[in-house]
C-alpha cells in the first residue's frame, strides 16, 4: 500500500504493508524512509498541522498521538495524504557507491556509455497549439493576487476547460487549492476528497482539468532565469500526474510596461515530453 507524505520539502511517498500497521510503525518506516527520527515526527490527517509555528499549535493536532491505532481507524489508505511536521533538519542518505571505470574500475565499452547518456533535445512542436482563458476567470485569479498579496508570495491552482481537436486549451475556470505560498516557494495542500467533488463537478460541465497557473512574486523578477528549479520540478510533476498531453503551466507574473507601470502578464508553457519522462525516471 502507497501512502502520500506531505510535509515541508513537498509530497513524497512511503510504502507500507496495509492499512492494519499502527501509527508507531508508520513513524517508524518514515524514518526509515524519509531519514525522519521518529521523536522529530508530528502526524495529522489535517491539512493545518504545516501552518503550526508553536507548540501549543502542534499539541492540537491529536488524531495520530496514540502510537497503537491503526490507520484503518483513521479511514487510510492507498493512495492517502498525511501531513507530517518535523523539527530539525533531515539526513538524507548518499547514493550507491559508484565503481569508476577505467584501470582500476569495471571496463566500458563506448557502446555501454552512450548508452548510460541521456541526451537532451528539443522538442520541435507543443502538444499544446495555443490557450485562451474566460476573461472573468482569470481577472478573478490576478485581481486577487495583484490587489490582496501585491506579489509578494506565491499563488496557484489548477485550470479547468476543453481541448480542441486542433490542440487548442481553453480555460474556463481555475480551482484553487488550500495552499502556502511563500516568496520563493509553494506548497498545495491538496485534499484528494475535495479534488475529486471538484473533477465530478467539471465533467457535469463537459470540462476537464487541463493545466496549473501560478504566480511569480516581485522579488523573482530580480532573478535571471524564467523558471526556479522548484517551479519546473513541480510543474513537470502535475504534468506528470495529469497524463494530459495537451497540459499546459501558466506562469503569472508583474512586469513593468514602457510608462514604468507595472502590468499583469500571463504566460504559457508546456513542460517537454523529456521533462515529464526525467521527472518520472526520477
């Protein structure tokens, strides 16, 4: 059985044996796992234990403190989100040790070393032809974090819409999920219940999820490059995830016009199918 670990670093996932080992032995393969110790491991269903800054905030998540429950009477299993907050920093365990080749190592042949590469390409043509988006849906999104977090930390959501037989993506609607945004990074809080009523909602609509949008704050504008390497790993993730070829990202962002005004800008991308795949390989 899989079940998903959401904690500060992102969701990450452990294996277990079924939903009848105890929260003891939960925490116990989480350090194992996750190089987590277990006296650092605070476990709650509630989405809220990341937002904890005290201790008196973390002793009101209880509902993973008896160490002999097991998950089946927290209704978990395969596939389930835990949120998890820990002290400390974590110990992540090196790589395999790697034999060198050469005289002293294993003996390659050129044919066994082109054959470790992965060469990078460019992908000649999107799957994705062009987006559009329903105006009020996305004045909605930007006015919100234009006027309210003045790009100062970090929004996103997920896109809901059609694709055309040409391969054209048209946004209709954007979801967002319970979130933290940060200055320089964001965390979905995603509710696996919540997203499924959402999904069944939009294909009573004849629509379908179709993208992730997020925002860029002001001070990554003071930055050289278009995408952080948290951005693209979390965008190749939900591209990833959706199976959607079509999937396109949305970064939104402030940019300052010809008159020295700042102006909303939307722009879209589409992660490579070789992003996706090295994302996916690991």
């Amino acid at each position: 059985m899989m079940l998903r670990i959401r904690s500060r670093d992102g969701l990450e996932r452990i294996q277990v044996d079924g939903p009848q080992i105890t929260i003891f032995q939960l925490k116990t393969l989480i350090e194992s796992q996750l190089q987590i110790p277990i006296q650092n491991q605070t476990l709650s269903t509630d989405q809220n234990l990341l937002l904890a800054k005290t201790l008196a905030d973390l002793l009101r998540f209880s509902d993973m403190t008896d160490p002999s429950i097991p998950l089946s009477a927290l209704n978990l299993s395969h596939g389930s989100i835990i949120f998890l907050y820990y002290h400390g920093e974590r110990t992540v365990r090196g790589g395999p040790t790697v034999s060198p080749a050469g005289s002293f190592g294993r003996k390659m042949t050129m044919d066994d070393l082109i054959a470790k590469q992965t060469r990078i390409t460019r992908q000649e043509s999107p799957h994705c032809d062009s987006v559009s988006f329903d105006r009020d849906s996305a004045n909605a999104f930007q006015r919100f974090v234009n006027e309210t977090l003045a790009f100062a930390s970090k929004r996103g959501g997920f896109m809901y819409g059609t694709v055309t037989e040409e391969g054209r993506v048209e946004v209709d609607f954007i979801y967002e999920p319970p979130q933290q945004g940060l200055e320089d990074d964001l965390v979905l809080l995603r509710d696996p219940e919540e997203e499924k009523l959402v999904d069944a909602i939009a294909a009573g609509l004849g629509r379908k999820r179709v993208g992730f949008i997020f925002t860029q704050t002001i001070m990554q504008e003071k930055k050289d490059y278009n995408f952080s390497n948290k951005e693209i790993i979390q965008a190749a993730e939900l591209h990833a995830e959706s199976e959607l070829k079509e999937w396109v990202t949305v970064v939104v962002k402030l940019e300052a016009n010809e008159d020295g005004a700042a102006d909303v800008h939307f722009e879209a991308f589409q992660m490579s199918d070789m992003c996706v795949k090295l994302f996916k390989d690991g």
